[in-house]
C-alpha cells in the first residue's frame, strides 16, 4: 500500500511538472506573437508614412478615366444547330443543347433510320409549348456524330410531324 501511495504521488509530482512546463512554453510563445504583431503594425505604420504603393487599400486611379460608353449587346444567335450524322442519315441542321434533359426524335426519322425495337418507356414529358405526351419509346446508345466526335445517345421516339411530314 506504501509502494502504491508513492507512485501515486511521484505520478502528481510528474504532471504537476509537465503542466507548468507547458504553461511556461504557452507563456513564451505568446510573447513572441506579441513581439512579431507589434513589429508588423511598425512595418504597416512605415509603410503608409512613406507613401509607398506596395498596399492594397493604396489605389491608383485608372488613367483612361471614366468609361464614356458601355460596349454594345450582341444580338441573339437564335437556335444553335449543327450538322450531325445518325447510321446513313445526315441531317443539316440538327437542334443541339436546348437546355433538355432528353433527346427526342419523330417517328417518322424513327422508321427511316431502321434502328431497331424501341425499349417500352412509362414516362411522360411536359413540352415547351406546356403539353404532356407519353413516348412511343426509348432508343438506347444510338451513335451520332458531331463533326469529328461521336457519342452515345438516347433518343425518346414521339409521334409527332416533323419538317418532312409537312411539306
């Protein structure tokens, strides 16, 4: 129990020895952040006396003046097409990136292309002109080609006319 009591207490006397050398080294590097914070807002001070450039919150004025004239607006490019290959199909001007989530396809370009069974579909997709259709069904990686590039495509086949279909 004596043996016990006096690791108890050589154990007290470590921490106890440790803490206040913590706190000694807390102190010290404390200081020295305050030595280096004034030798910085010296530095600051010196700086702004001297007139000197080197600081952010020193600008200089822009030399042209004032702008006298914002630049004109472009005008707006309208549908952005570009020709595009599918299987043995070209077609000229084919709308690309309008902003959908999907790619549709008539299906009348549907059957001219011969590209196989369609892949029955429950969706429905609310149109620009705010109408609701349900696809006849989805054409899975369809390859077309975009100048050099040619990418994997799904394209939901809708019964709808397209420019062929009313000429």
């Amino acid at each position: 129990m004596k043996q016990l009591a006096t690791s108890n207490l050589e154990f007290q006397q470590s921490v106890s020895s440790s803490n206040m050398q913590f706190q000694e080294n807390m102190t010290a590097t404390i200081q020295d952040l305050k030595t280096q914070i004034g030798q910085l807002a010296n530095t600051v001070s010196q700086l702004q006396s001297a007139g000197s450039s080197n600081l952010p919150s020193q600008s200089i004025p822009n030399p042209r003046g004032a702008p006298q004239a914002l630049p004109k607006k472009c005008r707006d490019p309208g549908i952005f097409s570009v020709p595009c290959t599918t299987g043995e199909c070209t077609f000229a001007e084919a709308m690309l990136d309008l902003g959908a989530s999907i790619n549709v396809m008539p299906t009348s370009i549907y059957r001219a292309l011969n590209l196989g069974d369609l892949e029955p579909t429950g969706m429905t997709i609310h149109l620009a002109n705010r109408s609701i259709v349900q696809p006849l069904g989805v054409l899975e990686d369809v390859l077309v080609q975009v100048n050099e590039l040619i990418f994997p495509t799904d394209f939901y086949v809708l019964d709808m006319e397209d420019e062929t279909s009313r000429k």
